[in-house]
C-alpha cells in the first residue's frame, strides 16, 4: 500500500512538472503583454510586471501598426472557408456512407492521403497557377486553398459519423416517404449535428491558425492575422510587446470556443468511437 502512494504521488509530481513546463511559455507570453519595454528586457527576468500596461494592446488595435484589417480578414477567411468546406465535405461524406460507391474505400482513402502531403510542397506551384490567373494576394483564392486542404478531413470524419447511424431510422424515414435530400437534412444531420460541430470547429481552428499559404500567397490586402504577427520582427529588433498581445488576441477565440462549446467537442469525438 505504501508503494502504491509513493508511485501515485510520484506520478502527480510528473504531471504537475509537464503540465508546468507545457504552460509557461503562454504564461510568459500573457505577462510579457502587460510589460513596459524595460521590463521585458529586464535581467534578471521579471515575471509579475510591476507597472502593467495596456498600451501593447492599444498599439495592435489603432495607429501605424494596427492589426485591425488584418483580423477582420482572418475572421472573413476562416468563416467562409469553414461554411464552404462543412457544406461540400457533408454531402461528399453522405453519398460515400449511405450509397454504393465503386471502391469507395480507396477513394476515401486517396482523398485523406492528399492530407498526408506537406504543404511546402504544393505552395510554389500554387503561387504560380494563382499568379496567372490572377488570385495571388485574394481572399477567395486562399479560401479555395483552405476548403481543398480542409476537405479530405472533413470528408473523412463525416463518413465516420454518418456510417454510425442505425439504418433503422433511415429505413422507417424512407418508407414514411422522405426523399434522400429530407433524409439528409432532417434525419441525418440533427443526428451527427455533435461531429458536424467537431469537424467545423477543427476546420476553424486550422484556417485560423495556418501560416504558411498565408505568408506565400497573400500580400497587403488579403494578409491574415498570424501573418501580420510575424512582422513584428524587424531588421534591428523585436517589439515584443506587441507581439505578445497579438499572440493572446489571436488565442483568445481558439480558447473560448473550445470553452463554450467543449460537449459538442466532446459528444462528437465519442459518436464515431464505436466500431460496428
């Protein structure tokens, strides 16, 4: 009995260590955005400002190097981009679960594969076919970006769903005289609405926080926010300040979506955990 308590708090001592380690670095990032600049520099380290400010978050929201646009594209980018490949992904899933496809497996399989690939990879060539054809630095050329590298994902979660659903239910829909489209959307959807959540909230979270196509394919006027906080780095020095108040501007809706919406997360990693 004695072992057992010594490995069990032993244990918690563990967890504790690794979940301090994992954290302080957003700790750091959330004081040093209530730091005046000497403070920030300060040796030894300050960790609790002494003088905390807001101006950090002032400079990101007005004058010379507002963050403002930039936000309000993020916002723009990542909702169209969530709708657009939710409502493509849904059918695509749909007509994969509930029809016979000829090697629909390997189809699905090759879709999801296409996810597997770095993005590195395809971005040159992108920049290339969107500079001839005129979609470099345009909001509706990195959504069509996002929505193809979200797609194979989402198409594949769904499937999931939708194939846990009892065919019972179907069956009795489609004698009662529902056609596939009523199927689909007042049977089938308000089933899986906690996976249609999960998936829409992971597809949010990646456009939200993608970096590279961004970086690559937009300029001035399509530019997303993680983007613009890159840019904070200059030539001659770094405005940490700034760009620890971007940091926390940017987590902040990752965090209270996550918060305000953690049942459908949770309702929807459990519904395709049974394997019939």
């Amino acid at each position: 009995m004695r072992k057992r308590e010594i490995k069990t708090t032993l244990l918690y001592v563990v967890l504790i260590l690794i979940t301090f380690l994992s954290i302080s670095p957003l700790i750091w990032i959330f004081l040093t955005a209530f730091k005046i600049r000497r403070e920030i520099f300060a040796i030894p380290p300050v960790w609790i400002p002494k003088l905390p400010t807001l101006n950090n978050f002032i400079s990101i929201f007005t004058g010379g190097f507002s963050r403002t646009p930039f936000i309000y594209n993020s916002i723009i980018i990542s909702l169209s981009t969530t709708l657009l490949a939710m409502v493509i992904a849904t059918m695509a899933a749909y007509g994969f679960a509930k029809f016979r496809v000829p090697r629909s497996k390997d189809i699905e399989f090759w879709i999801l594969s296409t996810r597997m690939m770095p993005p590195i990879a395809v971005v040159i060539p992108l920049f290339l076919l969107f500079r001839n054809v005129g979609l470099l630095d345009t909001k509706r050329g990195l959504i069509m970006v996002y929505i193809a590298f979200n797609l194979p994902f989402a198409i594949w979660m769904m499937s999931i769903f939708f194939r846990q659903l009892p065919r019972e239910i179907e069956e009795a829909a489609v004698i009662d005289g529902c056609s596939t489209f009523s199927l689909l959307r007042y049977i089938s959807l308000p089933l899986v609405a906690p996976g249609l959540a999960v998936v829409a909230i992971f597809t949010f979270y990646f456009t939200w926080n993608e970096l590279l196509f961004a970086l690559i394919l937009t300029g001035r006027v399509a530019k997303t926010f993680p983007v613009s906080i890159s840019e904070f780095r200059g030539v001659v020095n770094i405005r940490w300040g700034p760009m620890a108040a971007s940091s926390i501007v940017h987590i902040a809706p990752v965090i209270v979506i996550t918060f305000l919406l953690q049942k459908y997360i949770i309702a929807g990693l459990t519904l395709g955990a049974i394997k019939k």
